[in-house]
C-alpha cells in the first residue's frame, strides 16, 4: 500500500509547479505544468485504473469500487488537460490571425 501513497502523492506535482510559479513568477512554464499533468493525471490515473480492475484480488481484495471510482474520475482530468492544451492553441491561432492581418491577408 505504501506503493499507492506515493502514487497519490505524484498526482500533486503538477500542483507544486504552479505553487512555484505563484512564489516566483520567473520560474512559470507552461509546457512543464502541461507536461507534469499529462504524466501524473492522465498516464498515471489510466495505469492505476488498469492495477486496480486487473490485479483486484491483489491489490482490493477483490472490491472493484477503487477502480470504478478511478474511472469516474478520470473524465474530469481528462476535461481539465483539453482546457490546458486549448490554452496554448487559443493564443497561437490569435497570434497568426494578427500576423495575416499585417501582412495584408484576410480573416478567416
């Protein structure tokens, strides 16, 4: 069990990173907390979800509620990295519409 604490534990990284940025707003990365949540809230959830439904006897004495809640989980996170990435995709298409209206190019 001490294994599952320390993987609850990395699922909080992400959250340090931002905790650093808010100290020292030099230190803010965007493409670190991104990639922190994907690999801590994305591909660490989906291979507990898989530990927890394929080794239950081992891991849950059987029970199936710590998968299923898992599972129930997992959209949210899933919503909350779309709405990351689309925060890096939204400035970038902004960004180019300003640089094809300098240069004299349409709108789409």
């Amino acid at each position: 069990m001490e294994g599952r604490t320390f993987d609850a534990h990395t699922t909080q990284t992400p959250t340090f990173v931002l905790a650093i940025a808010t100290i020292n707003p030099n230190l803010r990365s965007n493409v670190l907390f991104a990639t922190t949540f994907f690999l801590t809230n994305i591909a660490l959830y989906i291979r507990l979800c898989l530990s927890f439904f394929l080794q239950r006897a081992h891991v849950t004495e059987g029970s199936m509620g710590p998968g299923i809640i898992m599972a129930c989980i997992f959209p949210l996170h899933a919503f909350w990295f779309s709405v990351c990435v689309n925060g890096f995709v939204r400035p970038s298409q902004q960004g180019r519409r300003k640089t094809g209206l300098r240069m004299g190019m349409s709108q789409p």
